[in-house]
C-alpha cells in the first residue's frame, strides 16, 4: 500500500514538474509569443519574459526533491504542495 501511494505521488509531481518545465522553456526560447499578454514589448519585454521562464525553473527545485525521495523529502514535498495551493487560490 505505501510502494501505491509512493507512486501516485511521484506521479503527480512529475506531472507538475513537467508542466512547469514546459512553461519554462517555452517563455525561455519564445518570449514572443508571450509578451502581448503582459503588455511587454521590445527586448526589454523578451527578456521580462525569459526571466519568468528562468523563475519557473527555480521554483521547480523543491519539486524535483521531492520526485525523488517524497518520504525522505518530506519538507520540499510539503513546500511543493503549498506552493501549488497558493498558486491555486491566486
């Protein structure tokens, strides 16, 4: 039963650790086609973009701790979990 629900939450954390990755990279090698929605534009407004894309990266680290250990890393599993909820309720 723990090896189940050991799996289930890695699984969800990798979903969000790819998800946020994705964006990542996304804004990171195409902040073009993001910069209308912040109302940026130019090179300042490209690299606005690609420094949020570098945020996702950082705040995906306690999600990675996380991924490889959630019993072992219980305080970046929880950190992860929080993280998500503020995002949720923002």
């Amino acid at each position: 039963m723990v090896k189940k629900k050991t799996l289930l939450v890695r699984g969800l954390i990798a979903i969000v650790l790819w998800w946020n990755f994705q964006c990542a990279l996304v804004f990171i090698l195409n902040p073009a086609g993001y910069m209308g929605g912040f109302g940026l534009e130019g090179v300042a407004g490209a690299q606005m973009v690609r420094g949020l894309g570098l945020l996702f990266v950082m705040w995906n680290v306690p999600y990675a701790f996380a991924l490889a250990n959630p019993a072992r890393n219980r305080v970046s599993l929880i950190e992860a979990v929080v993280m998500q909820a503020i995002g949720l309720i923002g």
